[in-house]
C-alpha cells in the first residue's frame, strides 16, 4: 500500500513567519509534527511520502502515486485542507481526515472515506486492521487519551530539514488549568500526559544523527504542566546537551507560573532553553479572573523579569475583547508590552472556539454569531457579539498592533530584552560563514536599502554592534521578525478606520 501524506497550507499567521523566512532562504518555520507522528503509526510494509504544502506545491503525480492519502489539520488550515480533499477526490483516492479541526469543528467537512476524531495512537492501529479485514469504518473516535509512553518517535527522515527554520518534538499533552477560551484542554484534557525520559533522549539522539544544529521547539501547550515530570527530565536533557555541545537552542511554551519556580528556571536554562512563549493575554485582573486564568494572577510584569532574568527571552500571547476590558485597555496591552521588554508579542481578538467553555456561555447568552472561528489570530474578526461596540474593539486592537510594530518601537524592545536576558554563552545557530553573510546581506538590502524604515534599522544595527556584538545572530533574527510583523499588520490591518483608545 502506497499512502501520501499531505499537510494543508496555513494562512499568514503570527506563527507563520512569512515574511522573515526568505532571509535565512527557508520555506517553513516548523516541520509537519502531527504527520510525521502519524507516519510512525503506519505499518512497517506502508510505502510513504510527505507532501507539506508550506513548502512546496502538491503535484497530481503525487496524488495518482498514492493508493490512500492522509491529510491533517488545524482550524487555521481548513480552506487548504478543503482544496487538497478535493483534489484527491477528483482523482477517486480514498481519503483520510484527522487533526484538531476535524476534531472539533462544528462545520461540515469534506466529504472524506475515513475520518479520525481524537488522538490516533490507538486508532489508527485498529483501522488498518479493520482494512485488512475489509471491514474498516468510516469514523473513528479515541475512545480515550492514550498514555504517550505509546506514541512514537516521529518520521523525521521523510522531510527535507533543510527547508525548515526550526524542528520540533512534543513531550506532553493536556494542561490543568481551565482557561474559558481554550481549546487545548476540550481536545488533550487536563491531566498533562508525559512521554518517558528515555523517549525524549531517542528524539533528540534521532535529529542529532540527521545533522539538525539550532532551533529545537518543544512543542507543548503548557511544557511544566506536569511539573513532578518535567523536574526529572530537565536534568537529562541538560547532560544530553553537554555531552553533545549543546547542539539544539530549545524554546518552549509555558504557564506563567514559570515564574514563580526559581529551581525550575535554573534548571530549564541549564538543558539549554532560550525562549519561552507566555499566554499572558492581559493586564486586567478583572477580566483574567472572567477567563478562569487564575495562573496569572499577580505582578506580571515581575513573572516576566524574573524568567528573564534567567536568561530566556519571552514571547507572548495577549487577547482584547473580554467582557471586563475597561475603556484603556489598548493602552493598558501597549504599555505592559513596552514595559515588559517582549519583542515579539502576539495579540489577538478574542474568538469562541468550538466547544470550549467560553463557546458554551456565550451560547447561552444568545451571542454567538454562528459562526466557527478563523484560527487565525491576526484577522480582525470576532464571531460574538462583544460587550465593547465592535468597531471600537477592532480599531482598538488595530491600534495596538500598529503601535508595537511601529520598528522604533520594535528594535528599542529587542534591544531591552537581550539587556534582561543575560546569556552564558553564544547561541547554537545553522549560520556560520557563507550563509551567515548572505542572510545578513538580504537583511541589510530589504530593511536598511529598500525599507520605507530604513533609518530605524541602521540605527538598531549600529547600536547592536556598539553593545551586542556578541549576540548579532540574535539581533538579527528580531529584525527579520520585526518585518514579518509589519507586513503581516499592514495586510490585515487597512481595513478599518482608526478610533481613538480612549
């Protein structure tokens, strides 16, 4: 059996990089983790290619190749999801669905042969012996959440790693907090389930056979939601590190309660952690409370130093849109921003997703718009009625994003955020020689040449040179992510007329 498995494109998110990649002549931030995890559920005898088509195009060869295709998805990829079924279809392939938004969408899908709700460590098995049987059944749904002692170890070899700015592997699954918005917990659960020490090391050993050097990103939701797990695998992690010359940069998510575990942050900075994304979502402790995120509660500001000052530069999640927002709560987000040296923060307008809690009382209140969320957390839509007039909500938030992206804005907060995040030694990177002067010739030529803005990068350039010679890689990655940015707001952000923020 022939089986193609094909990742759906994404749109231009936050997460997408899109603008930043062709500096450093990559295609995509992050392999497909999901299919390469499901290639290893796959029976030995299974022939297999990938297709990711945020690398390259999906060609009718590939298709007429394969017997069955795979595809999976998040809500962010449905309308590419959508296209490549029908591709399939047309050429009279069986089709197989899987993913978070065939999960738990509330819209039709495609017509599909077989669809998989759920995490597939137990299904999938089932169906191809089903298959063998020839009696395999449309739908199939987890009937539980399996132990993740039984997932594997992804394909890595089936993708080009050249293609790819960064790697990834998954420790856990689940978080147990009860955030209203979130759908993480609907899907995982929230009981975090691990995978063993032995299973990280296995994967870690794997990229490093394949000759990855660089970024490393541990994919989870909430990274210390198990903390009893994660304070025995971190020391294992750091000697695996040492032994090897610290060959991965690692970056995480994680609960801001991070913040409140010194020994923790010791630990993660010694495994090599670098990053950390934050869903600090807002400064108001009115409306943290209404989205049952009791985890951040306190001085946030002083959760952010403190994991800086353990040498990990934090990105992070904030939303607008909360039933307790008060009137400044633009300037509020714009302000903490600033204040918090977070150079690359993601703001969003609040959405319900589908059978989340925040879904379930606004759909007792009478104020769903019925309509199921974009995924895609730079677009200035909402799909309920707020209790702020909306047009306001989106110049609001239209505001913010202007405002933080604005490059003298941007560079003086990548500025400060090295200042906060002391370093003992320099970063792991894949550029070196040849290809570290090409990227920064892009960089130079399209921001410090071509820019409207030019003068904001020379003058971010020669500071770093003055005070961060050092740590240029670094600087010039923000410059590369500060203009991901700015495009990505000037394409979504002209549309609606300015309101003044107060």
């Amino acid at each position: 059996m022939k089986i193609l498995l094909v990742n759906p494109e994404f749109p231009e998110t936050y997460w997408s990089f899109r603008h930043a990649l062709p500096f450093e002549g990559k295609r995509s931030v992050f392999p497909p983790l999901g299919l390469l995890t499901v290639s290893g559920l796959l029976p030995k005898k299974v022939e297999r290619k990938l297709v990711d088509l945020n690398v390259e195009r999906l060609k009718p060869s590939q298709i007429e190749w394969a017997d069955m295709v795979f595809i999976t998805g998040m809500l962010a990829q449905k309308e590419s999801l959508h296209k490549v079924v029908g591709m399939c279809k047309e050429r009279g392939k069986q089709v197989v669905l899987g993913g978070p938004y065939v999960t738990s969408t509330i819209e039709a899908l495609p017509y599909a042969d077989h669809i998989f709700q759920g995490e597939a460590e137990t299904t999938l098995p089932q169906f191809f012996k089903d298959l063998e049987q020839g009696n395999a059944k449309r739908i199939y749904k987890a009937p539980e959440r399996p132990p993740m002692s039984i997932a594997p170890a992804p394909d890595f070899g089936l993708i080009d790693m050249r293609k790819y700015s960064c790697m990834s592997v998954q420790y856990s699954r689940g978080c147990p907090f009860s955030c209203e918005f979130c759908d993480i917990i609907e899907i995982y659960g929230r009981i975090p389930r691990t995978k063993s020490n032995s299973q990280m090391i296995a994967e870690f050993d794997a990229l490093n056979a394949l000759g990855w050097r660089g970024q490393l990103f541990i994919v989870d939701d909430n990274f210390i939601g198990n903390k009893k797990n994660v304070r025995t695998l971190l020391p294992d992690l750091a000697a695996w590190q040492k032994k090897h010359g610290y060959p991965f940069s690692l970056l995480t998510e994680a609960s801001v309660n991070l913040a409140d575990d010194n020994d923790l942050l010791v630990a993660m900075k010694e495994a090599g952690f670098r990053r950390v994304f934050l869903g600090i979502e807002t400064p108001v402790e009115e409306s943290l409370k209404e989205a049952q995120k009791s985890q951040n509660r306190g001085n946030l500001l002083d959760s952010v130093r403190n994991i800086q000052a353990h040498g990990m530069e934090v990105m992070a999640g904030f939303i607008v849109g909360f039933d307790n927002d008060p009137d400044d709560i633009f300037e509020r987000q714009i302000n903490f921003i600033r204040e918090s040296a977070i150079p690359m923060a993601m703001v969003g307008m609040l959405n319900a997703l589908p059978d989340t809690q925040l879904w379930k009382r606004l759909e007792r209140e009478g104020r769903l718009l019925g309509e199921d969320a974009t995924g895609n957390n730079t677009i200035s839509t909402v799909n309920f009625v707020p209790k702020m007039d909306v047009d306001r909500l989106i110049a609001g938030y239209q505001r913010i994003m202007r405002t933080i992206y604005k490059p003298s804005e941007y560079y003086q907060r990548a500025l400060d955020s090295l200042i906060r995040t002391p370093q003992d030694s320099r970063e792991v990177n894949q550029y070196k020689g040849l290809k570290a002067l090409t990227t920064f010739l892009r960089l130079a030529f399209r921001l410090g040449v071509m820019d409207k803005e030019r003068k904001e990068f020379w003058r971010f350039f020669l500071c770093a040179v003055r005070e961060h010679r050092d740590r240029m890689t670094e600087l010039l990655r923000h410059a590369a992510m500060g203009y991901h940015f700015r495009k990505l707001n000037e394409s979504y952000g002209d549309q609606y007329v300015e309101a003044p923020l107060t």
